[in-house]
C-alpha cells in the first residue's frame, strides 16, 4: 500500500481522518500541532465518506458521525 500527500491551506481545514494509523502518526501529530480533532483508523472512511458531505468528528471520543 502506498501513501499519498494532500496540501490544502491550513484555515480551510476543520480536522482529519485517517483509514490507517495510530496516535503517533505523522497526521495524528500534525493534528495536534493545529489544534485539529482527528480520529485515526477508521476502516472504511473513504469509501463511506463522500466528497462535500456533512459529518462531525468527535476527536476526543474516536468516532465520525455521519449527517
């Protein structure tokens, strides 16, 4: 499995999601870095989530809700 890189301009970014990784990843550190909730490996996540939708991130519990 390869990875990717995405850049976007900090601002419009409200928090992360992450298929695979852990606490000590580099977008979960990152996260913290900016203050950004972010919920890491969760199964799935691409293929649930879709490009514009609503959801709400609940960092500090570990879980996405989707709108």
């Amino acid at each position: 499995m390869g990875s990717s890189t995405a850049v976007m301009p900090p601002d419009s970014v409200a928090g992360l999601i992450t298929e695979v990784g852990g606490r000590m990843t580099h977008g979960a550190v990152i996260a913290r870095e900016y203050g950004l909730p972010a919920v890491v490996g969760v199964e799935g996540a691409t293929s649930r989530i879709r490009d514009g939708q609503r959801i709400r991130l609940h960092g500090s519990a570990g879980y996405v809700e989707l709108l």
